[in-house]
C-alpha cells in the first residue's frame, strides 16, 4: 500500500492573531460560530490575511479539497491499495480511514474539518472516518516508514507521470504541496528522496495528484 501526503496544506482554523480582524469576526457570525472555530479562508479574510507568515501558502482550503477529492474517489483508494494523510501548515496531520467519502461541496467539506479540528475525531458506525492530531512531517515519515519518498516541485528533476509511475514501488510515499504558490520549506525538501518536475509551468496540487496516481493505477491494475 503506497501512501500520499498532501504536505504544508493551506487547511487551518483562524490562527490566534487574526480573530478579532473585522472581516473574520463579520464572516463567523454570518456562519453563527466564534472566530476560532472556522478556517482559514484568502476568500473571506483577505484583507486580515494581508502580511501573515507564508501568506501565499495559507487559506486555500478549497485547492486541499480538491485534492482530497481526486484521491478518495479512484479505485486505488476505494480497493485499500492507498493511505491518505494531509499535514498541513501548523503541523497537525489528518488520517483518512477506509472508504471515505468526503462531502464534494465545499461548504460541506468545511464543516466536516471544522467538526473534525474541534472533536479531533470523526467517526461513524465506530470506524473512525478522519482523525487529526499534532504531528510533525518527520514524524509521520518515522510512523509511515516508506521505501522511498517521491517529490513534486518544479525545483526537481524533469521526468513524466509515466516514468515516474514505474518507479513507484507498494512501500512508497507520494508527497504533493497542498498550497497556491511556493515550493516546499527545506524541512520537508530535506526528506524527499526523489524531487521530480513534471514540466515547465506550475500545475495546481490536484492536477498533478489526478495524474500521477492515474498513472500508478495503470501500472498495477492494468
């Protein structure tokens, strides 16, 4: 079973110094909830946002979702050959148990992880669906334990989903920015043991998540 991280995820609930920024408190009480219990979102708290560390990297929520999205609903993930986790940009990590089905509307989704930040678990029929909990990247490498780690970045060697594809041994971590704009932090570079580009211009995280784990099906399904 290969693993996929999504890596520095722009998935976060209101950071501690903008919570009492006008245009955060406006939006949650337009949602009915406190400041600290909704995400971060670039669409809403832009103008709070506005000179935050890693500003580029943060308040995407809705790129993590589609990402997340493109990797739950393949028949990779659907037949067990494939564990999903997302850590996000203050180093928390969230596991996906089997089959689960992540709302395909955004709001939806939003309050699934806003559920799932405030009771840390999210559980159904006593399966545990999704569970978050402090961890670094490090961390979770230690805990997954892979063969290999593959990189995404256009800082990465040039190569092809396919090529790449053929490399991809069961044991293997995938790992994909789960941000708008930037490269990995050297933390997390320092890890990867295959940087790859897969072309010249900068594709969104679930473009490449899409392709390259298309590519991996074909090579044990096909």
């Amino acid at each position: 079973m290969i693993s996929v991280i999504l890596v520095e995820s722009a998935l976060e609930l209101i950071p501690s110094e903008l919570k009492h920024h006008p245009s955060v408190v406006s939006h949650a009480r337009k949602l009915g909830k406190y400041s600290s219990e909704i995400l971060l979102d670039n669409s809403w708290h832009f103008a709070a946002m506005k000179g935050i560390e890693n500003e580029m990297k943060r308040g995407r929520p809705d790129l993590v979702h589609f990402s997340i999205l493109e990797a739950t609903t393949i028949p990779l993930y659907l037949q067990h050959k494939m564990k999903l986790y997302v850590h996000t940009i203050e180093d928390k990590v969230i596991s996906f148990g089997q089959n689960v089905h992540i709302p395909k509307s955004y709001h939806r989704f939003a309050g699934v992880i806003e559920k799932l930040y405030r009771e840390k678990q999210v559980v159904a029929n006593d399966d545990v669906l999704l569970e978050i909990k402090n961890q670094t990247f490090s961390e979770l490498l230690h805990q997954i334990n892979p063969s290999k780690v593959i990189g995404f970045s256009t800082k990465g060697k040039m190569s092809s989903y396919e090529k790449i594809a053929a490399e991809i041994s069961d044991d293997a971590c995938i790992v994909l920015g789960g941000f708008q704009k930037g490269h990995f932090s050297d933390l997390i570079e320092n890890k990867i043991s295959d940087l790859y580009s897969v072309g010249n211009d900068s594709f969104e995280g679930h473009v490449v998540v899409a392709r390259m784990l298309y590519e991996y099906e074909k090579t044990i399904f096909m």
